[in-house]
C-alpha cells in the first residue's frame, strides 16, 4: 500500500510540474513576465529571457539589477 501511495504522489507532483511549465510558457507566449524567488531573491524574467532582481515598493515592481542568464 505504501508503495502505491508513494508512486500516486509521485506522478501528481510531475503532472503539478508540467502544468506549471505550460503556465510559464503560456504566460511568456503572452508577452508577460513571470515573477519567482530564486536564493532569496525576487525575480522577475520577461518573456525575452533578460532577467531582474526586484523589490515591491507602495505595490509597484522595482527593478534593483539586470541579472547574468
């Protein structure tokens, strides 16, 4: 029973894992940025791939730095 648990919440977590990625893609087809945190940092990655470390300030998007791809 175990093991059939463990493979269920197995493929779940990858169906989970594909449904994001066609979200990013989705999103970047768009023309929209996508917003993530990577080390502790906020992202922001356009749809260019060019990427950002920002800050929210009073609500808005502040770009801090370009980051390395």
């Amino acid at each position: 029973m175990n093991n059939e648990f463990t493979e269920w919440s197995q493929s779940l977590a990858e169906q989970a894992q594909k449904e994001v990625q066609q979200e990013i893609a989705m999103h970047k087809l768009n023309g929209q940025p996508i917003f993530y945190e990577e080390d502790n940092m906020l992202i922001m990655e356009n749809p260019d791939g060019k990427r950002f470390e920002y800050r929210l300030e009073d609500g808005k998007v502040q770009i801090i730095r370009e980051l390395d791809k």
